[in-house]
C-alpha cells in the first residue's frame, strides 16, 4: 500500500473513537494487529495493539506509545497506521493488561 498520498491525522484526532479497529502496518505493508482500545488522547496516549491471533481470539494486547505510530487516512477515509515495528517485536513486548 503506498501511504504517500495518505491523509496524516492531527494529534487532536488521536482520539479513541477514531483510532479503535484501525490497522496497524509495519514498514514493509505487512499488517502486524489492530487498535483494541485507547488510554488519554493526542500525542502523549497509550495505543493498545491486538498483535496475531485470527479475528481477535488469541491475540496479544500490548501498549505503545501514540508517537510511535504514524496514523493516518486512506482514499477511503479508512484510518490505519505504519510503524517500524515487526509483528515478533510486537509480540516480545510485555502483555498490557487493564489496571
């Protein structure tokens, strides 16, 4: 998928109702999960991450830094993001759960 042309959100639009379900890429276009639910908003929230499993069962939640992510639009207006992790360094990192 080329991202070129792709909308990029502003940090008052890293919300949770925007960001939930968006897919997640790596730098290769391989998708590596999806958003399961946000803590806080902008730049400085926590972006929960589904990594593997099939259609959520399975699946690994794990927290990362909004600014970590690159979140933007496509020419659908669907919102996914792009970041330089791998799905296995995803998967590496501790299990977030919810306090």
């Amino acid at each position: 998928m080329d991202h070129t042309n792709h909308v990029r959100l502003t940090s008052t639009e890293l919300t949770p109702d925007i960001l939930e379900d968006a897919t997640i890429y790596d730098a290769d276009d391989n998708k590596v999960g999806s958003v399961s639910h946000v803590h806080g908003s902008g730049a400085a929230s926590q972006v929960v991450i589904d990594v593997g499993g099939f259609l959520g069962i399975g699946a690994k939640p794990v927290a990362v830094p909004a600014s970590q992510l690159d979140f933007m639009r496509d020419e659908d207006g669907d919102v996914h993001a792009v970041t330089n992790w791998t799905k296995d360094e995803l998967k590496k990192m501790p299990e977030h759960h919810d306090a």
